[in-house]
C-alpha cells in the first residue's frame, strides 16, 4: 500500500548548521509529495510541494526534490534558524491511473530543534 | 481574513460523554479533513466530505461520527464508544476534488481533548 517514511527525530541543531530530513515513499501510480511544517501549539502550514519527478519544491529556503528513481523527497536548508524549530511532516497524495486523486498519507513527523 | 477555525482550544470530558468539536472555514472550500494526532503517529485521518451532504470514513472511524449540512461547517463528534479519545484533533479543508490545488490542505490550530 502508500505509505512514508520520515526519519526519527528529534534532530537538534546550531543556528546556521546545514539540516536535512530523509523522507521515502511507497505508492502506486503517480504521487505528488509534500512538506507540511508544525510549530508548536498549532496546526500544519504547507511549506513545499511536488507533483512530478524531478520537481524541485522551495519556500521560505528550504528545498526538496522529487526523486522517483530513489522514491525519496527529502528536506533540506543551508543555513537553519531558531525559528525554523518545528515539527516537519512528509505526506504524500497518491493518484491512480484513472486519474482520480487519494487522500493524504502523512509520515510521523520529525521534531527539530535549532540552538542559538 | 480567511481561515479555518477550531473551537475551543482545550476541552475536557468526564469519562462516558459525547463531545462535539467545532471546525468552521470561510476559504470557500469544498473539502473538509478530521484528523487526530497522537505523539510519535503522525496524522491519522478520521473522517473526510468532499462536498456538502456527504462524507466518508477515513482509516480511524469507529466511535466517532460528522456531519456536513453547510459547506462552511464541519463538526466532530467524539462519542462514548471511542476507547481512548484524548488526543489533538486537527481541521482541515481544501478545494474540492479534480483541482490541482485538491490535497493542499489548510489546517485550522487544532483542539486538545482531554478525558477526565
């Protein structure tokens, strides 16, 4: 079946330290991926996303590309900030070949901390 | 503004009790997402409706139930047959299904419900 898988957290880090995020998936058909970023007390906000393979999605300076070889979406950004201190969630949006589009499938979220 | 709202922020409930959660957009949204959160599981979807009048079960249906009578409104009910309901509860909505946009999902800031 879909699934993701986002790597265990929690991922601590310095400010200006280079982050990424590994995020695979299973799926049938044609997925689109996204990030969605949580900080806390509060709902998701959607920060990047992919419809198709070899699409590079960018917000706010962090990027992720969409690597169908390597079934892979994973987060990166050069230089993190104590703001950017949140819970990040991979999902992915399975379509299947009819074209008719699935829900949501979300990984289990990956808890990052930026130190001053 | 446009938004999602989720009212009330924290809830408590004795143990036994119905509790119906609040969740109202004005984004003109077709598509309206319940999804329950649990530490180290991700997002779990409970119920979604793509349109008004109908809804359909996600993968953690049981002991709670939806309506959908307006297309602004979405509410859940988490009855006494939900073994174990304390949780983070979390809104969503999109525009309705055969879109490009379909699974950018906006979230509204969540409710916590607590079973005394």
């Amino acid at each position: 079946g879909n699934s993701v898988t986002q790597m265990e957290g929690p991922v601590t880090l310095s400010e200006e330290a280079f982050l990424t995020i590994n995020c695979t998936y299973t799926a049938t058909g044609y997925p689109s991926l996204f990030w969605y970023v949580q900080y806390p007390g509060e709902g998701l906000q959607l920060l990047l996303k992919a419809t198709k393979a070899d699409d590079k999605g960018s917000n706010k300076g962090f990027e992720a590309t969409y690597r169908k070889e390597t079934t892979s979406f994973h987060l990166e950004k050069g230089s993190v900030q104590v703001s950017d201190s949140a819970v990040y969630f991979c999902a992915l949006a399975y379509m299947n070949y009819g074209g008719s589009q699935g829900n949501l499938i979300f990984g289990k979220g990956t808890k990052l901390s930026v130190k001053p | 503004d446009g938004g999602i709202t989720q009212s009330p922020k924290y809830l408590f409930r004795k143990e036994g009790q119905n509790v119906t959660l609040s969740c109202e957009q004005n984004l003109n949204h077709d598509a309206m997402y319940w999804y329950r959160q649990d530490p180290g599981q991700g997002l779990r979807l409970i119920y979604y409706s793509q349109i008004v009048n109908d809804f359909q079960k996600g993968d953690i249906a049981e002991g709670y139930s939806v309506s959908r009578e307006k297309k602004e409104s979405f509410p859940l009910t988490v009855t006494s047959a939900q073994k174990n309901p304390t949780a983070f509860y979390l809104c969503a909505s999109s525009i309705g299904q055969g879109t490009r946009s379909y699974n950018e999902q906006f979230f509204g800031p969540g409710t916590r419900l607590t079973v005394l």
